[in-house]
C-alpha cells in the first residue's frame, strides 16, 4: 500500500512535536512536508526547535525520530500542497483561520486549533465517539467550495469529559454536569505558563476554556439530523485550572443521569464501550479506549499517562452522587498531548480514511 504524503504545520510547537512522534513509523501515512512560522522557516528541524542558548527544546519522551532531524522547515506559502494527500495543523487559532482556510481548498486538514470548531457546517469530532458526524464534511466542502475540508479535534480539556459522559448518555440519558478540571502545564503550548507562575500554585482561571468546553461538549454529544447537528440538550457548568502537572489532564465530574445508575453499572457500561469501540484495530487506538478503576487512588496523571500510549480514558472515584435523584460523581485522566491532540487527531485522520474522506 502507497502510504499517503502529509504535512504537520505548527511542526516545532508542543502538539506539533507529538504530530512528529506520532507519525513516525506511521503504516498509512508518511511525513513529506513541515512547515511552522518565519522565526523557524528555512532551517533544519532540529536547528528550528533550538533555543538560542543552542538547548534542543524536544519535549515529547523518547528520541527525536531520525526521519525528521534534518528535514527543512518550510513556510505555509512553501508547501507543495500538489505533492500532499493531508494536513495535519497545530497551529494557535488566529494564524489558523487563515492558513486552514487554505489549505482546506485544496487538502484534508485536521487540526487540533479551535479555528472552525463552531461552524454549523463543521463538526468537532473524537474518534470512537462522533464518528457518525464526520458525514458534516461533505456539506462544508459543498458549502465553501473546497476539495478538502476542515475536521478539528475538540479543546483537549472538553476531550475526556465528551469520552466519558457519551455510553453514560446513551445508556441513562444526561440532564446535567459539573466539572472542576485540573489541567496540566503542557496544554498551554511552549509559551504557555511559566515555571515561576506554576510551582507550587493552583492557577484557577484558563482564559476561554470553559465556554470551550460548556459548547463542545454538547455538540460532540449532539445528533447531525437533515445536515445539521442538534447539541445535546446538557447543562455544563464547568471551572477549568491549571496545576503543577506536565502532561495529562484530570477532571472531577457530576453528573445527573435520567435513570438511576450505580458504579457496577457504570463499570459495566464502560466495559461493553470498549468491546463496542468504533476504532479498535486501527493503528493508533488503544487497546482499551476506557480503563475503569476501583482502586480510590486513582487516576492519576504519574500512573495513567503511558496507559495505551496517552490513548485511554481513565475513569476512577465513581460513586452514587446523593445531590441528584440519579447520579454520579467520578474523576478521569486524559492526556491533553496525545488523546487529546496530536496522537487523536492521528486517530481521527485513520477514522476518516477509513471511512474513505481521506
Ligand atoms: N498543548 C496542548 O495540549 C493542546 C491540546 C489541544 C489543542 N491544542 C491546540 O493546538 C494548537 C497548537 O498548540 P501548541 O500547544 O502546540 O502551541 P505552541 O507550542 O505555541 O506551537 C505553535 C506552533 O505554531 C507555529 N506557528 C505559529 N504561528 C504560525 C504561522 N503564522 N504560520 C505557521 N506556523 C505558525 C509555531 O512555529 P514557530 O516555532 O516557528 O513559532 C509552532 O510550531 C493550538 O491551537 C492549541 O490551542 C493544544
């Protein structure tokens, strides 16, 4: 099989280093271009992601793959879009209008920025959870006139939570949800937080992340009827911060479910998910897409993040939630780097090859 020719744009940030990690190696698809900003364009990748104290700013564990090391960076305007089948983009959202805008014309783009997410004709999709809405691809692509089209990834702190409530909503209906997110360091980008703001610190505002994660959450969760997809009608309220953790997000959740529910029932609920998951098989899914505990000490983000290479949910601290006729309250572990951006957003471009988008 040919493998397919893709682009990662955004290629020396903290997503687009995981895109790099991600790929390597990848059956079906095969890094031909990169391309991030002026300040990088025209060096070799590894002199791109050097500071100027000459460090190696490479912040993914493991090796930097061989096949990038000295692969040239490229501007957007330098992209042989010709020579490519795929866009991945990790870029920031402004810069990512426009340059998704065009690339969308031409390619398949999948991105992890929130440029397009709340479009009508653009769904957020998380493979193994929405795959029926990717069909919203093909009347954005009639609407804009473009060959390609625009499939983004939820914000990574909506990930976890759109994963964990979707078999609960399907199997006993979800009236109303509350959130305190526990966000690690690393999705706020390379220039995100810094160490003396962090250390020893609860940082309890992220600016946007809750409205983000209160309209994702119900669109993920929504029903595309007649080429239009109906949110799901949840009441999210949700307080996002930010914690001394590098990689992985935790989440504490209640939830108020229409029929009455139990952990056992929950366990059982989430185990069927796994035998029943849509993307088992697939080159970058996990074997398990949920990992249900009943150990009290878990999740947590030192224990959980290399379960399934950052690929499995885990869901811990489920209990009865006596506030509610019926309910729950559970925590969960997500990793913001790879389920929830640039390994998912691999997942979700094999989902769409599949299902021959790509
Ligand atoms: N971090 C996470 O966990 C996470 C999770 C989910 C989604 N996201 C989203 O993913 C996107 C990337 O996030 P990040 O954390 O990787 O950010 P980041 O570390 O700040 O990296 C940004 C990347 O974009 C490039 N860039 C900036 N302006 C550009 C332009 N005009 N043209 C081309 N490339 C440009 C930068 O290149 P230079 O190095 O040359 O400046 C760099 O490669 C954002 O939209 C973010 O919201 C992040």
């Amino acid at each position: 099989m040919e493998k397919k020719k893709v682009a990662i744009i955004g290629v020396t940030g903290s997503v687009g280093q995981e895109f790099v990690q991600s790929l390597n190696d990848h059956p079906w698809f095969e890094v031909t271009q990169i391309a991030a900003s002026e300040r990088s364009a025209g060096k070799s990748y590894i002199d791109a992601i050097r500071n100027e104290g000459g460090i190696i700013m490479w912040d993914v564990g493991g090796e930097i793959p061989e096949y990038i090391k000295s692969m040239k960076v490229k501007t957007v305007d330098e992209l042989d879009t010709s020579q490519l089948d795929l866009i991945f983009s990790a870029v920031e959202s402004q810069a990512a209008i426009d340059i998704e805008t065009k690339m969308a014309a031409k390619l398949p783009v999948v991105s992890t920025s929130s440029a397009f997410r709340y479009e009508d004709d653009v769904p957020i999709l998380i493979p193994g959870i929405n795959d029926e809405q990717a069909e919203l691809l093909e009347t954005q692509k009639k609407n804009r006139n473009w060959k390609g089209f625009v499939a983004p990834l939820p914000n990574c702190t909506t990930t976890g939570l759109a994963i964990t409530l979707k078999p609960l909503l399907e199997k006993y209906g979800a009236k109303k949800v509350m959130m305190t997110s526990m966000q690690a360091i690393s999705g706020g980008g390379k220039s995100g937080v810094s160490a003396m703001g962090i250390t020893d610190n609860i940082i309890p505002y992220i600016p946007k992340e809750e409205g983000k994660v209160r309209l994702e959450t119900r669109k993920i969760l929504g029903k595309l009827i007649n080429g239009k997809i109906e949110d799901a009608d949840i009441k999210i309220s949700c307080t996002c911060t930010r914690v001394p953790v590098i990689d992985g997000h935790t989440e504490s959740v209640f939830v108020e479910t229409t029929k009455e529910i139990n952990p056992q029932m929950a366990k059982e609920t989430y185990n069927q998910s796994n035998i029943d998951s849509s993307v088992i098989g697939l080159p970058s899914a996990p074997k398990d897409y949920y990992a249900f505990h009943e150990d009290p000490t878990r999740p947590q983000p030192r224990m959980e993040r290399t379960v399934g290479d950052g690929m499995t949910t885990t869901i811990g601290r489920v209990e009865k939630e006596e506030l509610f006729d019926n309910g729950l309250k559970y925590m969960l572990f997500s990793h913001n780097k790879k389920m929830g951006s640039a390994k998912g957003a691999v997942l979700l471009a094999e989902m769409l090859y599949k299902k021959g988008k790509i």
